[in-house]
C-alpha cells in the first residue's frame, strides 16, 4: 500500500481447521464464559438473549464449494449437521435425534472446551 509493505498478524486465522486457531478460539470461550458466568444476572440475560434471537447456529464453516453449520433447533436436543443451499435454504445433513436404528451413537468425540460433538457410527 503506497509502496509499503504491509502484514496481516491474524493471517494465521484464515484456516479455521488449523489447531491453533481451534485452540486460541477454545481459550477466547474459557475466558468469555468464565467472566460472564460470574456476571450478575447472566443467566437471565442468556435466556432472554436465546430468546430473542432464536435458537443458535455455529458461526458456518467452507468445505469446498459448500457452506455448513450446526444449528440447534430446540434445547436440550443434539446439534443438527445442516448445509446451506443456493437461495438461502438450509438443508439438514445429519440429525442424530434420527438415529433409530442407534440407541447411541457408537463413538461420540469432543474437542477440549467445546460444545460441538463428532458422532461417529
């Protein structure tokens, strides 16, 4: 820029797969959800925040041309596996509450701090 080289410190950041962005989101979690747990009124305002804001829905991840996303469309029910669809639909991939043939997933795995979970059958 005008003949100046310039660099981008969070480059690093780009690739949402890499460890070491898994693992500095799982800190920035540990710390925001400390701090706000021990903030007064918290749970009120999480609830009315869910509230109002409907249900929640990870922040949506590329795989190839493709965009995905966990949602979750009732509390306490498993995340569901959804894919974005040209003209905004969103389609369902993997809804374990589903599985009924499985009274259990055979393997259900977890990264360290996260709320997310793999299920492998």
């Amino acid at each position: 820029m005008g003949g100046q080289a310039l660099t981008d410190d969070y480059a690093w950041m780009e690739d949402a797969r890499s460890p070491e962005v898994h693992a500095w989101v799982a800190e920035k979690n540990r710390i925001s959800e400390e701090t706000l747990s021990r903030a007064p009124g918290a749970e009120t305002l999480l609830t009315e925040m869910q509230r109002a804001v409907g249900l929640p829905r990870s922040a949506p991840f590329q795989y190839g041309d493709r965009q995905f996303s966990y949602r979750l469309d009732e509390p306490n029910m498993p995340w569901k596996l959804v894919v974005d669809e040209p003209g905004g639909k969103a389609r369902v991939l993997l809804d374990p509450a589903t599985f009924e043939d499985l009274k259990e997933p055979q393997c259900v795995l977890s990264a360290p701090n996260s709320k997310f979970e793999e299920f492998h059958v």
